[in-house]
C-alpha cells in the first residue's frame, strides 16, 4: 500500500466482497458473487489520504455541495474527508458488517460548530446496505443536510434507464430549473438533480446485463448525477471513465434538510441489490 493511502479494510464472504475506508468510513468497493463491481472506482487513480474520491458510497454531511448559502466548504462538508473511528465487525457465514463513529471532537467547523455523533453501519454480502445515524448530542436544536452519493457502475451511461421516478418533481441544478419527470429517465448530457422521491428506484443497464435496485428509508430524495465529457475533464479521478458511473444518491436536501431537538437521532439508510436482465 502505498504511504498516502488511507487505511481500509477487505471484506470477503461467500455471498460477496468489498472494501471500506476508513477515511469517510467509504464503502469503495461491493459486488455479489459472481458479478462485475457494482460501485465505480477509477481503475487506475488511486484513492489518496486526505482527497475525497469520486468513486464508492461518500456519506455528504452536514452539508449538501455548498450548502444552503452555496458556498460552504469543504464541498459536501468534512464527513467525507475525516477519518472515523472503526468501532467493529460482525462476520456470519452470508455478510460482513462494519461499524464506524465520527463525533464533533473528531471533526468540525465554523459553519456548522454543533455537538453531534455520528454512526455508520455498512453491510456488506448479497447486498449492500449502509446506514448513516446523526445523533444531537448538543443542547440546542441542529438542521442538517445529509446524502450516501452513491456512484454506480454502469456499462455505458448513456445506454442505462433509470425508472421509478415518473412523476417525481425535481430541482435541476444544471439548468436551475423546477421540473417534473415524465417517463423514464434516459440521460443525453450532464446531469445534476434532486428529485423529491422516497421511491424506490431501478438502474437498468443492458451493457452489463442487470438491474441495480435502489431502496431507501430516512431519505426524502433522490439525487442523480452525471458530470459528462466536459465536467469530467476536471475531475482526474473520473476523466474518460465518466460513461462508467452513474450516481443514485439517498439524500435529504435543500428543503428536505433534516432539524433534529436535542438528544434525538435520525437514520439515513441505503440499500442496494443486483438482478440479472
């Protein structure tokens, strides 16, 4: 391993595999059995200690991009870069579940100078599922946006359809618009939007030959986010790889952020599972 890359941990059962960071407590790496990786990672950047990867499940905290003013930083706020503390593992003959904390004598900031713990849950087989817990452990109520900007790895983004969201009103933050979705959604160029959806949503993607199904619970949004050729360009860690990835994020943002009492906790929770077409 390479000095200035952050630590992780192999997880390996019969029914899947992955690998978590501790830096951002990141899900980098999952697939099933006998599947093609399922988050995307550039397959020759390395992730490097300190840089927040494009790539895996970023946990976005407290803040969502630049937050309600547009111009918090670090973008997406600290959770993402911070290193958490691993606080376990539970191995059973079908997954692997790994525990992680962040707290306010961890990480934090200026913009948002609050107690707080966090708890990440990751469980990896089968399935993927990771759960995000803030708890308010401050005397005076908090309001927070959160995502698991999950990248999914996509044979050929433009040849990928994405239903479940027909009807579903969203933000478009390319164009700043307001707009409701009507049918499937098949993208054609950059793409950043949030839609007000708890649905569950389906990644049909017939390059690869599947079905990734996104389910989710504490989130009232959905983000979907593709950077394209251009945007791409800037990122090293995406670059020409960008028809490789789509992300399909579990989020509570811009009006949906979430206002915790003191003492009180909220769970963010994703799950992902992979279908044959």
């Amino acid at each position: 391993m390479s000095p200035d890359a952050p630590s992780t941990r192999a997880v390996d059962v019969p029914d899947g595999a992955g690998e978590v960071l501790d830096q951002g407590a990141l899900v980098l790496r999952w697939a099933p059995t006998g599947q093609a990786p399922v988050l995307f990672a550039h397959p020759t950047v390395p992730v490097r200690a300190g840089r927040p990867p494009h790539a895996g499940v970023p946990v976005c905290w407290p803040w969502f991009g630049g937050g309600p003013s547009g111009d918090a930083t670090p973008s997406h706020g600290w959770a993402r870069s911070a290193t958490w503390a691993f606080v376990g593992e539970d191995v059973d003959s079908r997954e692997t579940t790994l525990r992680y904390r962040l707290t306010s004598q961890d990480a934090s900031g200026p913009r948002w100078p609050h107690p707080y713990r966090l708890d990440l849950v990751a469980r990896l087989g089968a399935h993927l599922e990771v759960a995000l817990t803030t708890t308010n452990t401050g005397p005076e109520p908090v309001t927070f946006e959160e995502a698991l900007h999950a990248y999914l790895a996509v044979g050929d983004v433009r040849e990928a359809t994405l239903t479940g969201l027909d009807g579903a009103p969203f933000h478009d933050k390319v164009t700043g618009e307001d707009a409701v979705q009507a049918g499937d959604l098949v993208l054609t160029g950059e793409t950043d939007r949030v839609y007000r959806s708890e649905a569950p949503v389906v990644l049909t993607d017939p390059v690869l030959g599947r079905r990734l199904r996104v389910e989710t619970t504490g989130a009232a949004d959905r983000v979907v986010w593709n950077p394209w050729s251009d945007a791409a360009a800037g990122l090293d860690d995406v670059g020409d790889q960008w028809p490789h990835l789509l992300c399909v994020e579990g989020a509570n943002v811009l009006g949906d952020a979430v206002t915790l009492p003191p003492g009180d906790a909220h769970t963010l929770t994703y799950r992902l599972f992979v279908e044959d077409l």
